[in-house]
C-alpha cells in the first residue's frame, strides 16, 4: 500500500470493447507491478447495477463501487437524442508482474437483461527500478500521510524528456532516413507545448511527413512512458561524414491527477501541473560517400528502383506530337531523381519534358513513382531513331550501380498536315542555289513587251478589226432590212398592176395570156410578200410559207388551187374557164393576205 | 562597196557579242574556281560595258554572298526580281539571305498583298503582257457573240462571260503593268554597311533628342522621301520601316534597287 498509487493515462491507450454498445470496459493494456490501476465499466444505461467485487488474478481489489451518472443529449435534425452514462469504477492493485486476464463482467441492466464483457488481456510489468529510487519514494510517502506536495517535488526531470530517433545508423549518400523528435514524459502530457529553438538537419535536404497519430506509449529503458512525435523528417544526406541532427528544444506542460488518500471515505484528486523545459538531444548520422567509379550515367539516384519506357505511338506524322514516357518507380530518393535527358535526332522537336513524382512515406521507406513525360513533334519526314536510355542507381542494400537499359524507338515520320513542302525546302537549305550561265545578249535597258508599241498596235488593230466588223455587220442588216421593206411596199403594187393587165387580156379575150398575168400577179405576190425567191416558188413550200405566215388552211387551199387553175389553163388553151371568177377570187386570195397582214 | 561596209558592220557586231560573253562568261568561270572577288569585279564590268540580266544579277549576289556582303548580294537578288519577278531561284536565294540578316522586320503584309505579289512572281512579265492580250481578244469574241449572235444562249454566255472576262482582262492588265514597270512597285533599298543609323530627323548633325534606329545590312527599306541637308554632299531618305514606323537614313548607307 505504501507505493500505492496510480496513473490514469489520459493519453494513454484505453482499450475499449464494446458490447452491443452498452458496456464498455476501459482499462490499460499495461500496468506496472506495485501500482495502482483502475478498471471502469460504462454502462449506456443508468438503472444498471455492476457486481461490487471484480477479482482479477495477481490484483488485489482496493476500492470498487464508486459510480457516476452522466446525461448527453443531442439534438440531430429537431429529434432529441438523450443518453445516460453510468460509470462504475475499480481501483486495484497490481500484485506481481505476469499477463492475466480480466475475467468477463456481468452486468444487471435495467428490465431484467444482462451484458457481459469480453474477458480482456493484462500484463502487469516489472516494478521499475527508478521507482524505488529514494527521490521518488519522499513524496508519495508524505503523499500517503495526506500532506500536501508541490508540484515541483512531484515531478522528477527523468520524466520528461526528448528524443531525435534515426532509423539508420549508417548511410550513403542520397539515401533517405527517417528522423522522428519525439516527446517523452512519464506524466500525462497536455498538447499544447511550445518549441522553442527548431530541429536542425545541417547537410540534409529534409522534408517534412505528416504524422497520423502522434501519440504512443512506448517501453523506453524499462520504463513506460506516453510519447508525442513533434517532428518526422525524411533526410537525404547531402555529403559523406558524420551528420548531427538536433531535437531543439521544447517547453511543455505536465499535469497528473494525483489521488490523496487523505483518511476520508472518498480519496481526494487533484490535477497537479508543471511547466519543463528540454534540453537538446543531439543524435549523429555515418554517411558514406557513394562508392567510385561511378558509372556514366548514374545521376544521383539511391535506392531500388524499376524503370519503363514507352512512345505512344511509333508511326508519327510531321507536326503531329507524341509523348514518350520514362516511368520510374520505387524506394528511394525518388523525390530527388534527376530527369533522365533524352538524345532526340535532328527533326523531331522536344520541348521541355514535365515530370510528375508521386511519393509516399509507408513502413519506414520512402516508395513512389517518378514519371517524366517528353513531348516530341517531328519536324521532318523519314526514319529516325529515339535512342536507348540508361537509368543508373546506386543500391545501398547490395551496395552496388544497377543500370536499366530502356529500348530505343525506331520510328517513322509521314507527311502531316499544316506544313507546306516550300517552308520544308527552306528550312533544309544550308547554302544558296548555284549560278545560271548568263544568257545573251545584255541590255543596258530591259525591254518588255508591255512596253512595245508594237503590243499595243495589237490592241488597237483588234479593237479596230471588231469595230470594222460590227460596222459591215449593221450595214448588212440595214440592207437586207430594206430590200425586204421595199419588197413589202411593192408587192401589192406590182400586184394591182399585173391584175390590170389581167383585166385587160379578159377584156380582149385572151384567156391564155390571162392566165399568165394572173400567174405571175400571185406569184410575184408572194415572192415579195414571203420573201421566197422566183426559184423557190413550188406549191409545197408556198403552202408551208402561207401557214408559216399566218394564213388559215382554207385561204392557203383557195390560193394554191389558183396557182393550180392557172397552170392547167397554160396546157389544156381550148377550154373556156370563168376568168371573171378566176380574177375575183385571186383579188379575194391577196386580200386574205393582206387582212393576215394587217392582224399582224 | 556596199558589201565591205555590210562586213565591217558584222564584224563589229560580232566582236561586241564575243566580247560581252567573254566578260560574263569570265565571271561565270571564276566564280566556279572559287574566285569570288575577281566574279564580282567581272560581272559589274559586263554590266557596265554590256547591260543587264536577271540572270547576271542571280549570279553576282551569289557571289557577294560568297564574299559574305549579305546587303549587297541582297540588292543583287532585288534587282534580278525587279527585271522579272517570276525568277524562282533568284526569290529563293533571297529568303535564304533573308534568314542571315540581324534585323527581321515584322511581316505586316496583307493576306491579299501577298496573294498579288505571288501572282506577279508566278509568271515572266512578258507571259503576263500575252495573257492580258489573249484575255483582250476574248472579251471582244464574247462582246461578238452577244451582239451578233440569233442564238439566247449563246448571247447570255457572250454577256456574262464578256463582264467576267473584263475584270480579269482588267486585273491581268494592271498585272502585266506591274510586273513590267519595276519603279510602279514602290522605290526600295537595302543597307549596304553593316550596321545603319536611322534617325528621327535628317541630317548628321541632328540633336541627340533625334533618337538613333539601328538597323543592319541587307533590310529591305521602302523610300518615301528625300532631302538634300544644307552642307552635306549626300542625300537623306526618308524610309518606311514597316508600317507604323518611318525613319530618316543617310543615302551613303543603302543602295537603291
């Protein structure tokens, strides 16, 4: 009893087992012989009741029963949600250092139903070494008695203090280590702390990792204690030699709950609180320098790595961009890997290759992908090669250079578009073309033929061979135009004329030479009225002329009848025709065609 | 005595032509041993004794490339384009040149611009003066259609073809003009030493306010204007850079096309 204490681990790790989320049982996983520890039950449940005595193996139950209600309600959505807790604690005493185990814990629950919890693990620790020390025992012994303490005697300066961890010892150049400051402290730490000068990582290129949960317990030199990672640092050795990295220093505040057994029937608890400052831990670093001879074409790169090459297309067009690709993927300095520079043929234009590292802290390596993409567009059209790529590195494992050869491309260039043969053939020319032989003669002024007058007497002999044309051509029509008036004007005339001699023959009696007239009268008509010459003048085409002309069947009938009549009457003289009627109706025929005229 | 005086007049004849291919022919062969300056010296001797080619102009500004006088051989190319603008190598030299000159002027020509100035380049000026003849003749065969012609068809063909045919006749012609009459296109130099000063005002002896262009050999520059300073031998020219920009330019330091 005399020792008789405990800690409540606020930070600590509870271990928590829920059963059918409504007993839960917290206790540490870990206690130390001849401390004190407490085992608490809640219970999602206020009218609960837990058995008083809870026996556990090795442990010596020192107070159990005390109970604490409390009542949440949230509101979510307007619907009222209200919880009770109850919470039943147990303080014990750890006996003797083993692994036992907490036996399941039945509880009542209200409306008759039981839970149980899960029987738990619990390793009870050799008592400390330190803790028999006579600096720690004064103050828990006047603490025992109920005196008061404070706090700087109850905090001891081993407590707290700060670590810089190297997961490696000895390095080569460029090869990552992981750096972790870690906050030690025996006491609950609360997370607010100050740092008050900073890490240092002199010849280091560091960068910081993102801590998921900073806080741990940890055994450290037989003891347990609640740790804080500050700080986890990738560093990449910049030089060969013995690095030192420093923790800086850090002022934080402690508290503990301390439990006075002040005589009374409940123990007294009280937080006690202290502000430490630490000093800076120095921690040191081998780098070995990097093994020569170094190859070629190694650039730097430390780890394990797999590199692949890959063109997306082989058969390319002029102006037309491909991607080549260099993917590289593994442990190691991959945040630092150099672009690999690639040899691109002349015709083919590379711009600037883009690089896209992908890296991730996992299980204390540093594992990614390295992708350098390269644009190319070809400039020409033929066959060219993208030449092999080496990627060297340096693997600290089996401390030699490792080189992968990536294949080469052999790639054909077509014709694209956008780019005219003219702007190729220029681009191609080094040198101007060669001399033209001078021809002869020489002249002191240079003659074109635009300037010739001769050229332009062309011009103006062919504006004048058109304007000659068109001068005969309207004189011609004027001509013909008359001939056909004067033809019209006529016809009638040299018609009446002809029908009077035609009267005349009748009068004599002379019916032949009648006919004759009254023949050549219609046919002379007709000639000049159609424009049909004498040779022309046959019945068939008179007809088609008439109709032509506007005639109606039954006058174009009347007149070639005529012409019929008068024909006979030159063969067949015995016969004595009606010329009085021959006439009238030759007089009607020409005034039919006259009245077509006039429609017309 | 007649006939003798026919001799001597083909005998001298003769020998002119002899000699004017020897000159050039001269040149031609010392340019291929690789003789450029005594190339140079010959060609400008059979320019002044004999006259002018587009092909003896090619010739000497490939030998003044040879000699690395980019500005002169620049001229050169000039000239020869400016007795027939459809010489080929003679324009291809030339945009060679042109990429060994300092100073790229920006291009601000015009889509159309352009598309003329390939036009007048893409036939010899004589072949421009018989295009624009045969186009002549054929506008009066369509204006004979349509007038003489009884056939609709073939007077609507005469009519539209006829207006059709006179604006081509007309641009053809306005073409065979330009392309025969090098001093239409506009008067231009080229900076014959290696670096010219061009000033905002006339003159040598201008203030410093009168802010210094540089501007080096073989740039084409396009002259708008002269003046004669009072106390000085030469010329100043006043020259369009590009087409926002104009500049005054001693007449010592270009050569005129």
């Amino acid at each position: 009893m005399k020792a008789s204490r405990f800690y409540i681990f606020l930070v600590s790790f509870l271990a928590i087992v829920s059963l059918k989320a409504q007993v839960r049982l917290d206790v540490a996983s870990q206690v130390n012989e001849g401390r004190k520890f407490q085992l608490t039950l809640v219970i999602n449940d206020a009218n609960s009741s837990a058995p008083s005595r809870i026996d556990i193996p090795n442990c010596r139950m020192i107070y159990g029963g005390a109970q604490s209600t409390s009542i949440s309600a949230t509101i979510d959505n307007g619907n009222v949600r209200r919880q009770e807790t109850k919470k039943i604690s147990y303080t014990f005493l750890a006996e003797k250092a083993s692994t036992v185990t907490i036996p399941a814990i039945t509880v009542q629950l209200s409306g008759g139903k039981t839970a149980q919890t899960q029987p738990r693990k619990l390793t009870i620790l050799p008592a400390d070494q330190h803790v028999s020390g006579s600096d720690r025992t004064s103050p828990y012994d006047s603490m025992d008695d109920g005196a008061r303490v404070s706090p700087e005697s109850y905090f001891s300066a081993n407590d707290m203090f700060v670590r810089i961890v190297i997961d490696k010892s000895t390095v080569y150049e460029q090869e990552p280590v992981i750096a972790t400051v870690k906050l030690y402290s025996r006491m609950s730490m609360s997370a607010k702390f100050q740092m008050l000068t900073q890490p240092t990582f002199e010849g280091f290129l560091s960068e910081e990792l993102n801590v998921a949960s900073p806080q741990s317990t940890e055994t450290y030199d037989g003891k347990t204690y609640n740790t804080y990672i500050v700080k986890r640092c990738v560093l990449y050795p910049q030089k060969a030699g013995t690095l030192k990295v420093t923790s800086g220093t850090y002022e934080i505040t402690l508290e503990d709950l301390v439990t006075f057994s002040s005589g009374l029937l409940l123990p007294d608890q009280r937080i006690v609180q202290k502000t430490v400052q630490t000093p800076d831990k120095t921690a040191t670093l081998k780098v070995l320098p990097l093994p020569e001879p170094r190859p070629a074409t190694f650039d730097g790169a430390v780890g394990s790595f797999n590199a692949t090459a890959s063109l997306s297309s082989t058969s390319l067009r002029t102006n037309d961009p491909v991607t080549y690709t260099v993917k590289i993927t593994g442990t190691g300095n991959i945040k630092y890997l150099k672009t690999p520079t690639l040899n691109i043929p002349a015709g083919i234009d590379q711009y600037t290759p883009k690089t896209d590292i992908d890296a991730q802290y996992s299980g204390g390596d540093i594992t990614g992908t390295y992708t350098a993409t390269y644009t190319l567009v070809p400039q020409e059209v033929g066959d060219f090669q993208i030449p092999p790529l080496h990627f060297t590195y340096f693997n600290p494992q089996t401390k030699e250079y490792k080189t992968i050869d990536l294949s080469g491309y052999n790639v054909k260039v077509a014709k694209g578009s956008g780019v005219s043969d003219h702007e190729t053939v220029t681009k191609q020319m080094t040198d101007i073309l060669h001399i033209h032989p001078v021809k002869m003669p020489l002249t002191h002024r240079v003659s074109y033929v635009y300037h010739q007058s001769w050229y332009w007497a062309l011009y103006i002999i062919a504006t004048l061979a058109f304007v000659v044309a068109i001068f005969v051509y309207r004189r011609r029509i004027r001509l013909n135009a008359d001939v056909r008036g004067r033809r019209l004007a006529r016809a009638m005339r040299v018609a009446m004329k002809r029908f009077k001699a035609a009267r005349t023959m009748m009068a004599e009696n002379k019916p032949d030479k009648f006919h004759a007239e009254i023949n050549k009268a219609l046919t002379g008509y007709l000639s000049d009225k159609l424009g049909i010459p004498a040779s022309q003048l046959v019945r068939e085409n008179i007809a088609t002329q008439l109709a032509d002309y506007g005639l109606d069947q039954q006058a174009t009938d009347n007149i070639i009848a005529i012409l019929d009549e008068c024909e006979m009457a030159r063969f067949t003289p015995d016969a004595h025709p009606d010329l009085q009627g021959l006439y009238n109706k030759v007089v009607d025929a020409v005034k039919s065609i006259e009245n077509v005229k006039k429609q017309g | 005595m007649k006939r003798h005086i026919l001799y001597i007049i083909f005998a001298l004849l003769a020998t002119v032509s002899i000699n004017a291919q020897s000159l050039a022919q001269k040149a031609d062969s010392a340019y291929s041993k690789e003789d450029y300056r005594l190339a140079i010296k010959l060609y400008h001797q059979a320019i002044d004794t004999d006259g002018v080619s587009p092909e003896i102009y090619y010739n000497l500004g490939n030998a003044y490339y040879r000699i690395s006088n980019i500005g002169r051989a620049m001229l050169c190319y000039q000239r020869a384009l400016n007795i027939d603008p459809s010489y080929a190598d003679a324009r291809t030299n030339l945009e060679f040149v042109k990429t060994k000159i300092l100073d790229r002027p920006e291009d601000d020509s015009s889509f159309l611009g352009n598309l003329h100035e390939r036009i007048i380049a893409s036939c010899s000026p004589n072949a421009w003066a018989w295009i624009a003849l045969a186009l002549f003749l054929a506008l009066l065969g369509c204006v004979a259609l349509y007038i003489f012609s009884n056939n609709i068809k073939a007077r609507k063909t005469g009519f539209f073809g006829g207006i059709c045919l006179l604006f081509v006749t007309i641009y053809c012609s306005v073409v065979a003009f330009q392309s025969s009459s090098p001093a239409s296109r506009g008067k231009m130099a080229v900076i014959t030493i290696p670096t010219a000063n061009l000033r905002t005002e006339p003159g040598s002896e201008s203030n410093d306010k009168s802010r210094v262009i540089p501007l080096h050999e073989g740039t084409l520059l396009e002259i708008t204007d002269s003046i004669t300073m009072p106390g000085e031998s030469s010329k100043w020219y006043n020259v369009k850079i590009n087409n926002s920009t104009s500049a005054w330019i001693n007449s010592l330091d270009i050569e005129l096309i």
